[in-house]
C-alpha cells in the first residue's frame, strides 16, 4: 500500500472542554454525557425499539401534541427542515415563507428543489411578522405552505403569535410548518392548541442532547396531504411514512428504513427523561428569567440589544449590538482564548452587527449568565484596550 498511515492519528484524540454560549450547541448535562458511553444496540433489537417508543412519548409532551406521527430524523436540524418540505411539497405548490433571519431563506432554498413556486412575506428589519402583514400576503398569494421559524437564531427573533398564524393557516387551507429547532423548551410551544401541521426541532439546542437527530411530528392534516400526494415524496431518506412506519407511528410492523445510531438516541431520551422530571413550564421559565437578566446586564454594562421590542426577544439566543470601535472577532477570541468560553458574533443580516449569546439547557443558568456578562465586559474592554495601545505606538 502506498498511502501510509496518517501522523495525526498517532496522536491521543484531543477535546478541549468548552462553555458553549453560542447559538448551538449547548452543553450537555453529566447524565446525557454518561449515557453516550452505553453499548451500541441493533437498529431493531427491542432494547432500542423501547428507547424509540419513550423518546416518542417525551417529545409528545415536548411539543404538547398527541401526534402520532412524532418521531426523529437522522441528520442535524437542516434534516428537519429537508423532511418538513419535502413530504408536504409537490411541483408548482406555492409556499409563502416568513424570514426573519437567515432561516426563511435556508428553507426556501431547499423548498425550491422540491420544485415549490417560492414567494415571501417580510418582517420590518429587527422585528417579528405582524399578523396584518400575514394577512395582506395570504391573500396575495394564496399558498398551500406557510413556514415560519419560532425563534431565528441568526437575529434573535421571537415569532410571536404563532396561534393566530394557525388559524390564519386553517382559513386559508394552507399547512403551517414551524421550525423549532432553537425556540423549543425555552419558550412556550403548543403545537396542537396552535393548529401547527409540521414542526422539528434541534437536538442540541435547548434540549441539550447530542446534534445529529432531529424530533419532528405531523399532524393528521398533515399525513392525509402526503397519502394524497401525485407524486412519490422526491428523497427516500426523508419519507415520512417510511421513517415514521420504523417509528412504529402508523400501527404497522416495523421496518428497516435506515440504521438509527443508538448512541444519540440514549443522549435524547436522557435529555427528554431531564426535562420531564424538572417540568417543561419550569424549564421555560427558567430560560426567560435567564434572558431577562441577561438583557438587564447589558443595559448595565452601556450596551444594546439588538431586537428593540421586548415581545419579539427569543429567550434562547439573545443578540447584542456590537458597539462602535469593538472587533466582535477580537472579543469573541479573548473570551475562547482567556476561558474557553463560546461567545458568537452575527450570521446573515446579522454579520458583523451582533454578538449572540446562546442561553440553552444546561448553560440557562443565572450563573452562567453572570459569568458570560463578566466575561464579555472584560473581553470588550480589554480588546478595546489594545486598540488604544497600538494607535499609540
Ligand atoms: C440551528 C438551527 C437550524 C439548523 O440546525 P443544524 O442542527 O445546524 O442543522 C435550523 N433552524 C434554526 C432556527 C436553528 O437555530
């Protein structure tokens, strides 16, 4: 064999241990780390089967549904999103899309390849979609897909009066699909009570267990316009009567659809068993009470944030301007450098505009929000300080 053996392997695996204070993702507890370290289980074998059936019933309550069709697809967040427009989108369907921040976009990005005919509606830069907007461009339009992202991590939006959206939806005959993947269990969610058709969210985010499978639950509403599809869903991979059949969710025998990692189903469940015990209205309330004291900080220590209306601030990630004369890269190095701490700057219309500060899970916490205001406001004025040196010489 003429390729030898890489150096770089000879090496012991290095892994330094980071707070990670960015959009995602967040920590996990000691009790989803312990569980990673668990035997690998057949895809099929009934110890994993159990496994699958109590992550089912945790992410019910998680998205306060009675779905059947609630499972999880093997792939990050854009997983989530593929498996959402994929099973409900047909060629020249029209699907209206509200961004507020990058989101919106991703997924009309990948709503194009499914052949879907895109149009958007637009919020006021910084601010969430107001229901009389919604209105004029469901009228306008006329779609058979509405999506919309709770909470964009890009800007910090919190979409607000996603209930209304549901009925508006229902008025229209048009499927709302909702991203969740960095709102759910930081703020309130009800997927039924808000008449929400698809929604999926983030493993690593709030949830705090390990990226790489994504909850995601239909309604029936949603199913029946799969079963009446024309066409054949475009990505086996994604099908969700296929996935959702091996998720035993339509009382037929399971089948092999895919080989699930067994490894991040023991993280989800613990991470799901976590948040049944401490209570999902606890956990939310704890996340607020965390981004109101975050917010208080900043004001303390002379800076902004960036969403100006208190109604429209996603508790989870939380975006600040970057005051003139600060290198968002320089603080965002000294806070890693100095105490492996993850602060982020801006993605999208937000890039080079923001810092954003990720309170999720384990990192929602009043002391890691003191530690986080501490550290910003040293690493801002010590950055700031060196500026001043340099102009100096
Ligand atoms: C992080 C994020 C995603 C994408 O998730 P990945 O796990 O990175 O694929 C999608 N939507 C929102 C709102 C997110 O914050």
């Amino acid at each position: 064999m003429e390729v030898p053996p890489p150096k770089s392997l000879q090496q012991p695996l290095y892994v330094p241990n980071k707070t990670l204070m960015g959009p995602g993702p967040s920590n996990y507890s000691q009790r989803v780390l312990d569980a990673l370290s668990n035997p690998v289980l057949g895809h099929l074998h009934p110890e994993c089967l159990q496994i699958m059936d109590e992550i089912k019933a945790g992410l019910k309550y998680a998205f306060q549904t009675t779905n059947e069709a609630t499972m999880c697809v093997s792939g990050s967040g854009h997983a989530g999103m593929e498996m959402a427009l994929c099973n409900l989108i047909e060629d020249g369907d029209v699907v209206l899309l509200g961004p507020t921040g990058v989101w919106g976009h991703r997924a009309a990005e990948m709503a194009r390849r499914y052949g879907a005919d895109i149009r958007y509606v637009e919020a006021r830069f910084g601010r969430s979609l107001k229901m009389d907007d919604l209105e004029f461009a469901f009228e306008g339009h006329n779609p058979q897909i509405f999506f919309i992202a709770q909470g964009d991590s890009s800007t910090g939006i919190l979409q607000t009066h996603i209930k209304e959206i549901g009925e508006l939806c229902r008025k229209f005959d048009c499927l709302l699909i909702v991203d969740t993947v960095a709102s759910l269990g930081g703020t309130e969610f009800l997927m039924d009570a808000w008449k929400v058709d698809v929604a999926y969210t983030g493993s690593q985010k709030v949830l705090g267990a390990p990226p790489g499978i994504t909850p995601i639950s239909f309604n029936q509403r949603a199913i029946q316009h799969v079963l009446k599809r024309k066409s054949k869903v475009k990505v086996y991979y994604f099908d969700v009567m296929l996935i959702g059949q091996y998720w035993n969710c339509f009382n037929k025998p399971r089948i092999y659809h895919h080989t699930v990692s067994s490894t991040l189903l023991y993280g989800l469940r613990e991470a799901l068993a976590q948040l049944c015990a401490i209570g999902l209205e606890n956990v939310i309330h704890r996340h607020q009470e965390c981004a109101w004291r975050l917010q208080d900080g900043i004001e303390e220590i002379g800076l902004e944030m960036f969403v100006s209306d208190e109604n429209d601030r996603l508790p989870t990630v939380n975006t600040i301007k970057v005051p003139p004369g600060v290198d968002w890269r320089k603080v965002a190095e000294y806070a890693m450098r100095k105490y492996n701490l993850e602060i982020s700057g801006g993605l999208g219309p937000t890039v080079e505009q923001v810092f954003r500060i990720g309170l999720m899970g384990e990192n929602a916490t009043i002391e890691k929000v003191d530690l986080v205001l501490n550290i910003l406001k040293e690493a801002i004025q010590s950055t700031q300080l060196n500026k001043n040196d340099k102009s100096k010489i």
